[in-house]
C-alpha cells in the first residue's frame, strides 16, 4: 500500500464491525430503508443531557464573556420552563431565534429542542420583508431577538401577527447591552438600529424570563420522536422565495456521530501507515489529563455549518466554544491566542485572510489542530498553505447542505494533503448514487448530479410538498451538484446544477436576486448569475437591459433592492446592455455564454 489512503479501506471496514461503536445496521425511517447507527441517542435532548455532565469547564466565551456548561444549564432549565409554563411550547411547536451568535443563541437552541419543539433559526442579515416572511411561513408561538432583529421586524408585526399570534423576547436590549458588545453599531442596510431606535412594544425582556439562581432542577418532562423536527433552517429557494427545512432529532444526532466517524476514520488509517512503516506511535494520554478542545465559530449558528458542524460536536465533546460578535481577521488571530483554539471552522475565504494577515505571524497559532471549515470549495492551493502554516496541525473540509443536517461527505489531515481535490468520502449512514439530466442512474466512473438517501435527510419543506416532492423522490434527495466518485470512494464535486451562486458560504439563488431586480418598472431583461472572486469564491453580478428611455444606473438600482433582500444578494457588478441578452430556443437566457462574454469585455 501507497500513503494513508491505502489503509483508509481497513480503517473504515474496522470501525464499523458489528461489535463497534459505529454499527449500523438497516432500519425503516420516514417510509424508507435507510442506515442508522445502532447506538445513536434518540434525539437532541440527550445530547444536551450527557453535555451537562461537563459541569464547570468552560462552554462558551464570548467576546469578554465567559460560561461554564452548568451555567448555560442553568440557563436552559429556566427558558425552557418558562417557554412551556408560559406560552404552552411543546412537542410540535416552534420558536424562533434572530441574533447574533450570542451566548442566548445556544441557550434558546438547547431549551426549545429539549421540550420538543423546533428552533426556527432566522437568518439575521434578512431584511425585514424577508423576516415577515419567514415568520409568517413558520409561524412560531415566540421569537426570540436582539435589538437589531427587533428593530427590523417591528413594522411588520402586525401583517405577522394576523396569521398567528407570537410573543417576543428581547435579548441584550439597550439598557442591559454587555460592555463587551462595545459601542460598535452597524451602519449597512443589514443591521439597521441605534439606540434611538424604536423597538416593538410588548417585548419581555430576557433577564426577566432567564434567572438562572431561580430555575428548575431538571428540563420539563417530555416525549420527543426520533423524527420530530428540532430545527428549521430556512435555505433559499429556486422559485425566489425561501424554503424551510425540516432537519429531525434522528438527523442531526446522526450528522454528529458521521463527524465523529470520518475523523476518527481518518486518525486510524494514519495510525496504520505509521505501524507498516515500523514507526513509533504516539502513547495515548490519560483521558483525565487531555486538555479542553477549543472550537472557534466564526459562522452564524442559523446555518448547519455552525450550528450542526461545530457547535454540536464541540458540545458533546465538552469543549469549548469561542464566539465573536461579528467577523474581524485581527480580532479572530487575537482570540486564537488568547483562548487556545484548537479547532478552526470556517468558510475558506476566513482561512485564507488570517493567513494573509500582518498579524499571523506575530500570534501564537501554535494551538490549532484543524484549520478549514464547510460552506464553499476549499480550492487546492489553500489545502498545502494551510497545511505547511500549522505543522502541528492539518487541513479539514466537508461538504453538504441544509438539506442534509450537515455533512455528506468530510476530510482532513493526510487524507486531505493527499487529494486536495476532493471533499471526501460519503458518510457511512448514506447511500449515494449519480443520475444523469433525465434522472437515470449512472454507472460507476461517471459524472452526474449527486443523490443521497439516509437518517440526515430532511422530512421535507414546511408548507411547499411540490418542492419537497421535487428534491426527495422515493427517499433519494438531489443536491443539484454534478460530482464525480474515484475509486477510493473520494467525491469531487465539479459543477452545481442549481442556478445558484455560494458567495462566501451564503447560498445567493439566481432566481430570487432577479425576481427582486425585476420589480423595478425600467427592467426590460435582466440575467444573473456568478462570477469567480478571489475573496469570497463568488461574487453577485447581474447583466440588465433597459426599458427604452430609462435612465436607471447601478447606484439607483442598488438602492431599489436594498429594502428587499439581504445586502450580500445584490450584484456587486452590473453592466448594462442596449442589445437583447442572449436567449435559447426555448427562451432562456445562456448564462454562461454571457458570463464569458462579459468577462471578455471585463
């Protein structure tokens, strides 16, 4: 055998032996035939249970802020009291959460999913249309929000509450704002308040709900279904609206424990090299004596890659968990080194800019073990820079959707140096295959879009049975990305059939950016699509042709759309056509030809 990936196949076959941990074995689940690990917990609620147990060691710093697991618990016990005493939140229901990664964010996640009912996480760059909507479409008995949240669904309260009643809670408002929030306000679009903003009336303020020396001994009693919703995440939708997913109890338990494999896959393949090779393996520390992991979460927690990819193994784990009030390079590099961060997870354009930072070289980075993350394309260059800037430690990406819980596929370490173009092998609790335009399944050695079908699958999307009828067919969802599978059973995704552009790990979908640009009365025609960005992976551009006599530019176009949708959806370049955009015989416009075409021209 050559390098790791020889014994990547033994690695795997081993751990999942019948008397493993990892055993799997086929059980029915939403109708379908699908693979479960036999010893998987039966929902979330344990896993905060068994999270618990880590009692004083340090869960999450924020900023400044510092929490042990049993305050948090503290804090769960008495949120989730009063969400069921109060506003009778149980098994069916949801609650919303829009805000920063605040501490309240994990707190409100873990005591609504441990009463059984679903977290609705609200992206908070949305605008407040995009709120109305969302809340309106979810409908949740609470919604819990910073001031900057507050502020932007206010004025659409009313329209909300005409289809459902919701009460709210105010996280950090004005009067109680922690000094470490600093006196920082945003100014774009996105993040519209100030102190002088008005907020809703009838907000119940956090500190007068969450009392964490008054709460409860143990969490409500409760029955939760392996599938039951625990989160609804929405993900943007082709027809311009967005669509929200259903991820279960048994789907993220499992996306947890597929992380946890695929790592622990990769380590004992390493370790086999190093016994073939008659070299010395590393002596196992005494559990009791291993230091604390340390996981940064640079992401939002409304998205799986924080939320289900980060903050869920973290927490199992007993680690802790390092938040930032917004994204900033030098301030990342800061905490790195203060706080010992071990495990890195981010989109690769965060990757990329500590490394280019002035300041990396003057922090200690001596402590990072995994340096990556999910959400777009790690490209290859990235993967050997990362892996010569930590010796200490290695690279790591995954690829998957929301739509999945989490990951598809995972790799890091050796196995990643070695094919720095792939994103890895499929996780052992899915089947995958690959289907050609007209849905046929493709033999081996092919290329086609990828389906998969297990336990991460979503139920499906609330309120939309035709889209979720067009995604998961006979159990097989489609992830609309044209890959193709090596011998080794290594993915390399290739293209995206969906028209989607992923501008630094945001899903901007083609379709919705025009519906918004075409609301405009001067729009004769108007196309797009993305364009390759060195920072971001992606970047929004948009090619438009004008109703005659039109005297529309781009800072008047820019300034229509910016009450409609989030600020990282509109085109950061627009170019403006006299002639038609190029069509096919079937009336539709050929993105790509006109991509190159105005790349040309540049």
């Amino acid at each position: 055998m050559s390098g790791v990936i020889g014994y990547f196949k033994q690695a795997w076959d081993e751990l999942l032996a019948p008397d493993s941990g990892f055993a799997i074995s086929e059980q029915e689940v939403l109708g379908f035939k699908m693979k479960v690990f036999n010893q998987a917990p039966a929902n979330m609620r344990v896993l905060w249970e068994l999270a618990t147990l880590h009692g004083d060691k340090t869960y999450v710093v924020y900023e400044d802020e510092r929490y042990s697991y049993a305050q948090i618990d503290a804090r769960v016990r008495a949120l989730a009291h009063y969400l069921r005493d109060q506003h009778g939140v149980g098994s069916g229901d949801r609650v919303a959460v829009a805000m920063r990664n605040y501490p309240e964010w994990l707190v409100s996640y873990w005591a609504v999913v441990s009463i059984g009912a679903a977290v609705v996480g609200m992206n908070a760059w949305w605008t407040g249309p995009e709120m109305e909507f969302g809340l309106t479409d979810s409908k949740p008995k609470v919604l819990i929000a910073d001031r900057e949240r507050l502020a932007t669904v206010g004025p659409h309260l009313d329209a909300i509450r005409a289809n459902s009643a919701m009460a709210l809670i105010g996280v950090r408002l004005p009067e109680d704002a922690s000094q470490s929030e600093g006196t920082e306000l945003p100014t774009n679009n996105t993040e519209l308040p100030t102190n002088n903003t008005e907020l809703p009336t009838g907000i119940v303020r956090w500190e007068d709900v969450v009392n964490p020396d008054e709460a409860p001994a143990g969490l409500p009693e409760t029955d939760i279904d392996p599938d039951d919703d625990v989160t609804i995440f929405y993900t943007s939708g082709t027809t311009g609206f967005p669509k929200g997913a259903q991820l279960t109890h048994r789907g993220s338990v499992h996306n947890v424990l597929n992380i946890a494999f695929l790592s622990m896959v990769g380590a004992l393949a390493e370790a086999k090299q190093l016994a073939a090779s008659g070299q010395e393996l590393p002596v196992p520390s005494d559990p009791a004596t291993v230091p604390q992991k340390v996981f940064m979460a640079p992401t939002p927690l409304f998205h799986v890659t924080a939320c289900n990819c980060l903050m869920h193994p973290a927490t199992l784990t007993g680690s802790t968990l390092v938040l930032m009030y917004k994204w900033d390079t030098a301030r990342a590099l800061e905490l790195i080194e203060r706080e010992g961060v071990t495990n890195f997870s981010g989109v690769p354009t965060m990757s990329r800019e500590m490394l280019l930072h002035q300041d990396w070289d003057k922090r200690d980075t001596s402590t990072l073990e995994t340096l990556g993350g999910g959400g777009a394309p790690l490209q290859p260059d990235l993967v050997s820079k990362i892996d010569q800037a930590i010796p200490q430690g290695a690279p790591s990406t995954g690829y998957g959707l929301t739509e999945t819980n989490g990951i598809i596929t995972a790799v890091s370490a050796q196995l990643y140096v070695d094919k720095p173009a792939s994103c890895g092998p499929v996780v052992p609790t899915l089947d995958y295959k690959l289907i050609d335009e007209l849905g046929n399944d493709l033999p081996e050695g092919s290329t086609g879009e990828l389906c998969v079908k297990g336990p991460i699958v979503i139920k499906g999307y609330i309120n939309r049975e035709e889209a979720t009828a067009e995604a998961i067919q006979d159990g097989w969802f489609r992830t609309g990305d044209i890959a193709n599978i090596d011998e080794d059973g290594f993915v390399f995704l290739v293209d995206r059939a969906k028209d989607m552009v992923l501008r630094g790990g945001e899903n901007v979908y083609c379709s919705e950016v025009e519906a918004a640009i075409y609301r405009h009365p001067d729009i004769a025609e108007a196309a797009v699509f993305g364009l390759p960005d060195e920072r971001l992976g992606e970047e929004v551009a948009a090619a438009i042709v004008l109703q005659p006599g039109s005297k529309l530019d781009e800072a008047g176009l820019v300034e229509f759309m910016a009450p409609q949708i989030a600020k990282f959806k509109i085109p950061t370049r627009v170019w403006f056509r006299t002639e038609p955009l190029p069509q096919n015989a079937n009336g539709k416009f050929l993105k790509k030809n006109l991509r190159e075409e105005l790349l040309e021209q540049g």
